[in-house]
C-alpha cells in the first residue's frame, strides 16, 4: 500500500450479501428498525452459499437490489474504540457542528439539517465548536493538523499516528483542518470517491489530540445520486503480503471498497478476516488489505476463496497462495 499521507510543517480506523437501487440517494423502506449494519452485513455474507457463487452475476445483483441497509443510529458506535487508542477526556468537548457555509447545526441524531455527500466529488466545510484545549498541556497549532494525501490518492483509511493532531470521520477519514482556536475549529471533508457517506445517518466525527480524544455524531443525510454500480464492490486481483515469508494479510484491488473497515466484512475461506486499510485514487482503481484470520494454516491449502461485503453489494475471488 502507498504510504497514506505525510505531516506538513510549515513552510507556508460479519457475512454479507447487499445492494442498493439503481440510483441512489435512497427514498425506500429499509430493513426493520431493530437491526444494526453488522447484523446486516453478517446476513448478506451467510446469504453468500456455495450455490449463490456458481449463480450469474447479473442474477446475483438483480436479488441483492432489494436489499437494503439500515440507516446508522448510536446502536452502530455502542463499542467504539479509536483505532489511535487514544483516551476519551471530559476536558475536551464538542458541544456543536455547524455547516460553515449556512450556519445551520448537524450534530447529532435530531439535527435540523445534515451533510449532503457527492459521490462525484464535493467539499463539505464544518465548524466544529467546543472546549479543544488540555489543562497543564500545550494548545495545538494549525501546522500539527496538517497532511497531504500522496497524488493520485483521493482517499485512504488513517492508520499511524501522524499528523499528531487530527479531526477524523469515522475513525478513518481524515479532514483537512483549515483555523485552530481553544474553541473552534474549521475543516473541511472530501466527499469524492467516499462510499461511506451514502450510508445515511449518525456517522461519528472525533478530535484526536496526542493521547486524547472528544467525539460527537453527525447527521448525514440524502446523498447526491449515483449508480449502484459506482458502489458496488468489485475485486478484480488478490495478492497474499508475507512477513518473513509468512503469509499474514490479502491485498484487494478493485473498486468499491469501504474507507472504514467495520462498515464491510471480509472473510477468508470462511473465516472472518480484519480490515486494516483502504485507499482510492482519483480514477476510482481502489485497493483494500484484509488480516489473513490463520497465518499458521493458510499454506496448507493452495487455493482459497476471499468474500468482502459492503452495504452496497457482495463480491468474492478465488486466488492461489
């Protein structure tokens, strides 16, 4: 994988079997209320049998176009954890998100209004209000919040722990932050290429400083529209990466991979394999690396079968080791 993004210093991150209309945003009945988007994708994944992978493509999609995914609510984040390990602190707190351009409040499961993600590619600017500064420690400056994604990267999950400060979107999506203050901060997120964000609801954004973090909902409304088929997940190679010769993960590429690993499911041969990270480059080519769930037994069998799952559609690849 490319390396995600450098600092700049100044010088000026279940089985499945889903997909959506053709064209979304989503104006239809949805799975029951009651039901989580793991449940879901752990449907779709058992929906995917050894009889569905000998069906044709075209007859696989037609059924799952009348799936559809349930929208986020708290019951997904119950168990959040950021990836960062960083700790949760009441000195820092988010206590409203506005839309820069209009002023108008998408915090939270009752906002007024909320984002409206394009697929084809839109900047949303937030400002983000709160209390952003520790007792006994050193207020962050704009310069440690910034990043730059390596052309011709569009998106890519964060990993590492670089920039030192960050606002993230779902424990992945890093926003490029443009004003600091103790109680403010503006940034913005690219839509671009984001599969994310066509699942409607509360995503969850989050302010990580060194070791600390605050983090609040977001409202995230009707996408602009787009073809099933831009969202739909697609694995076009599998390549097995070794350490020391020891297989330990499967790099997808492909198309229509999620941006944050715990909105799909992956599993190799039958087993549930980790995602760890996704990027996309601007001409949509998109690759996604997935835990090999039993390194020790993994060459013991030359062939395998890898099935990734997203709320948007199923897909699966046989590949040699």
């Amino acid at each position: 994988m490319k390396r995600l993004y450098v600092a700049l210093f100044f010088s000026f991150v279940l089985p499945l079997s889903a997909c959506q209309p053709l064209v979304l945003p989503l104006n239809q009945t949805q799975t029951p209320l009651e039901a989580s988007l793991q449940d879901f994708l752990l449907q779709s994944v058992r929906g995917q049998s050894d009889r569905d992978a000998q069906r044709s493509k075209d007859k696989r999609r037609e059924d799952e176009k009348h799936k559809k995914p349930p929208k986020l609510a708290e019951r997904d984040w119950k168990d959040f954890k950021p990836r960062s390990r960083c700790e949760r602190t009441p000195e820092l707190l988010i206590t409203d998100i506005l839309l820069t351009e209009t002023g108008e409040k998408v915090m939270g499961p009752n906002a007024p209004a909320a984002l409206r993600p394009d697929y084809a590619g839109t900047e949303i600017r937030l400002t983000i209000q709160g209390q952003f500064e520790k007792r006994n420690e050193k207020a962050f400056k704009l310069k440690e919040f910034l990043f730059q994604l390596e052309p011709p990267l569009v998106q890519q999950s964060f990993v590492g722990n670089e920039p030192q400060a960050r606002v993230l979107l779902d424990d992945s999506i890093l926003l490029q932050v443009e004003s600091v203050t103790a109680t403010e901060i503006k940034a913005r997120l690219n839509t671009k290429l984001l599969p994310d964000l066509y699942l409607k609801g509360n995503h969850r954004l989050s302010i990580e400083l060194n070791r600390w973090y605050t983090d609040a909902l977001l409202n995230v409304g009707e996408p602009a529209p787009v073809e099933l088929s831009a969202l739909q997940p697609q694995i076009e190679s599998v390549e097995v990466l070794r350490e020391r010769g020891k297989p330990m993960h499967i790099k997808l590429t492909g198309k229509g991979f999620m941006v944050f690993p715990k909105f799909s499911y992956a599993t190799i041969d039958g087993e549930f394999g980790f995602g760890y990270q996704t990027e996309v480059t601007a001409d949509g080519a998109a690759e996604t690396v997935v835990h090999i769930p039993d390194p020790a037994s993994f060459d013991l069998n030359p062939r395998h079968t890898v099935i990734y799952a997203t709320p948007f559609g199923v897909t699966f690849k046989e590949f040699e080791s």
